[in-house]
C-alpha cells in the first residue's frame, strides 16, 4: 500500500468536483483540470480529497500501482496547493554589472557576456525584480514550471566558484576555491 497515495489532499477554500477520473478545481490564484490514470479513483470526503485504487483487490501487491497511486497523488496535490497559494523562488545574480530588467514578458539580462539575453517566461510565471536588478523572485501556481523556469535561468550564468559570481538561488551555499598559490 502506498504510503504518500494513503494520505488525503485537504482541499478548503478550493472548489472541487469529480467526474469519473477527471478532478476539476477552482482555487484563488488558479484553476485546472487534472485527469487521474484508470489504476485510480477519487472520492471527496468532507473536505478532503482521497485517491484510491479503483481494484481493491491488488491494493497492497502491485508495485506499479503503488508507485502511479503516490506520484498522482503527489502532482495533485501540488496543484491544489497552487491553486491555493503561489509557489515562489528566489534567485540572485552576483557580479559586477549583472543585473536583469523585466520587459514585457520576458527578461533582458546583462551577464558579462558582449550581448545583452533575452529571457522569455512562460504565461504562468511572474518575476519582481528589486530596484538595483539582482534579486528575483519568481512565482507560479504550478510548481513543476516554477522549477524548469528558474533552472533554465541559472543555466544561462552558473556560479563560479572561484569569483563567486553568476546566479544562484537563494539559500545556496557556494563553496569557493582558492586560487592559485604562490610557492
């Protein structure tokens, strides 16, 4: 039996319905569809959602089942939380004369490189930049986009560890290297 698929998915202040495998939800900051695999069912049980096998009789011996019950479960329940309240992740951008700038849709950045980057951002995706352009916060109901988004940002500058500049997220810990030594 599922460990993670066990649990219930609290979904107040969400209005949810459920036709056959399709969960609908509605949410303050978005609203969805999310279509479960015929291995499952949901059932809504006084404000919280339950997923559970739709073979009652395989519950605790197919590992394949086990493993679909607490992914679904899992990417479900990240939508609802999104839905709820926005996922947010900051990042900062290190060095002399690097900074982005929001633009439209998109961020022009000044990396060091000879050229200026555009950065475009999916729809879901809001970025607040601080006034001096070297802390982000990017924000999304869909965690999943969140994380491809800002990794394909810190790709375009990774942090050195011997200068210690490029973009990071917040929190990361850089371990810098010495240089070299004279004998």
């Amino acid at each position: 039996m599922s460990k993670i698929g066990r649990k219930s998915i609290d979904i107040s202040g969400l209005q949810v319905s459920v036709h056959g495998q399709v969960v609908e939800y509605k949410g303050p900051k978005a609203s969805g569809v999310y279509r479960l695999p015929e291995v499952l069912k949901a059932e809504i049980v006084s404000s919280r959602l339950l997923l559970v096998p739709a073979a009652d009789s395989e519950r605790g011996k197919n590992r394949l089942l086990n493993a679909q019950w607490g992914l679904h479960r899992a990417l479900l329940a990240n939508k609802m939380q999104g839905a709820r309240k926005l996922f947010a992740t900051e990042v900062q951008i290190n060095g002399l004369g690097f900074k982005a700038v929001p633009s439209g849709g998109s961020l022009i950045m000044s990396l060091g490189y000879s050229h200026k980057i555009n950065f475009p951002l999916p729809e879901d995706v809001v970025v607040s930049v601080d006034k001096l352009g070297q802390k982000l916060i990017f924000e999304s109901s869909d965690k999943v986009c969140l994380g491809a988004t800002v990794g394909k940002f810190r790709a375009l500058k990774e942090p050195n560890v011997y200068k210690g500049t490029g973009i990071k997220r917040a929190g990361e810990v850089l371990v810098r290297k010495a240089g070299k030594k004279k004998a």
